[in-house]
C-alpha cells in the first residue's frame, strides 16, 4: 500500500511571514502522523490568491487550482481555522465555497471526486466557540463526500476576552487539547487505510450527469 498523504489548509488570516496558533496546533496532529510514516503538507490559504466564487476555476490570477490538485492528491485533509466572532475565520469560509465549487469533478467510478478522502479540523482561538466551528466546518465536508471519523476536532481555547493564545499560552500542554489531537490524527488515519484498501462501492453514490 503507498503513503497516505494528509493536506492541511490553514485558513489563517495570516501570511506565512507571522506565526500562527491554528498552525501550531496543526503541527501536534502532524507529529502523530510523521511516527506514522504519513507525508504531510501545510498550506497557509492566506499566501494565496483565492477569489470569492462557488466556481472551479474563478479565472486570471486564480490560485485555487493549485491547491485543489492537492486536495485530489490526498487521503487525509484537514481544514484548520483560527475563531473570530464565535464563527470559523472568512478564510475557512473562502476554502469550503471553493472546495463546493470543484464538487462537480468525480472519481474513476463516477463518485465525488471527494469520496474514500478523510477529513477533520484543526481550531483555535481566545474564546468559546470551537464546538459551533466544528459542526458548521465538518457538516460541510460530509455534505460535499468527505468521510468524518469519530473525535475529528482538535481544538483550544483560552479564556474569555482579549488574552495569550495557543502558543503563548503553552496549548500544547493542556491534557485535553492532547487527548483530541491524539485520537483526530490516529482516527483518521486509521479510516484513511481502509479506504486505500477498500474504498466506497460505487453502488448506489454514482453522481447523475
């Protein structure tokens, strides 16, 4: 069986030149999968020139191809997004519109392209709110073939109001955070091998033209 593959896409407001909590919580679930032997990828959304669109291909200057053949190319992805307002950041909203917009693509067999792909979410932020980003993101990736696992959210949270974040609060230490890191990159990884070996039929999920 080849390598599995997992693709991170951090919709972090911030560009790759600042650091970024999301990424670093990112970063614990990638240190399972590496002991794993499983190749991992980091894009920060916010490097990108991502237009507003629910189309494939949004035209000159369009950059979301490039990420979306990456996405084709992965078992595992996982949407990782900082909370701002209770809600997932307008980045992570960008990539679901997106990712919506190239759903129209199948598989060998006539599926989604984003069948026998496992999916989770990675969540950061000063306030309560993680919960609600996990439901609206991991409904959305279901809704578009993506496979959900049990324990699929990672996520921190620090206190109410402006405070440390993940990093500066030392997040990487909470017994809880750990525990769901833990069982969100084991869970998908463990889903990602049976679909490499024994993908989805095609019986009765064929997309019609």
């Amino acid at each position: 069986m080849s390598a599995l593959k997992a693709l991170f896409l951090n919709a972090s407001l911030k560009s790759s030149n600042e650091p970024s909590n999301t990424e670093g919580l990112a970063q614990e679930v990638i240190e399972h999968y590496l002991k794993e032997g499983i190749e991992s990828e980091v894009i920060r959304l916010a490097d990108y020139q991502i237009p507003y669109g629910i189309e494939k291909d949004m035209g000159e200057g369009d950059e979301w191809p490039q990420i979306f053949d990456k996405v084709k190319e992965a078992d595992i992805v996982i949407l990782s997004s900082p909370i701002w307002l209770g809600e997932k950041s307008s980045l992570a909203t960008v990539a679901m519109e997106r990712l919506n917009g190239s759903s129209g693509e199948t598989n060998e067999k006539g599926q989604a392209i984003y069948y026998n792909k496992v999916a989770g979410v990675v969540i950061t932020g000063n306030e309560d709110g993680a919960k609600h980003v996990a439901s609206s993101l991991l409904y959305g990736l279901s809704h578009l073939g993506f496979v959900i696992p049990p324990n699929a959210d990672a996520y921190w949270v620090g206190e109410a109001g402006p405070g440390p974040s993940y990093l500066e609060e030392g997040g990487q230490e909470n017994e809880f955070t750990k525990k769901h890191v833990e069982m969100l990159a084991y869970n998908t990884m463990h889903l990602a091998k049976i679909f490499k070996e024994h993908p989805i039929p095609a019986e009765g999920n064929v997309v019609e033209e």
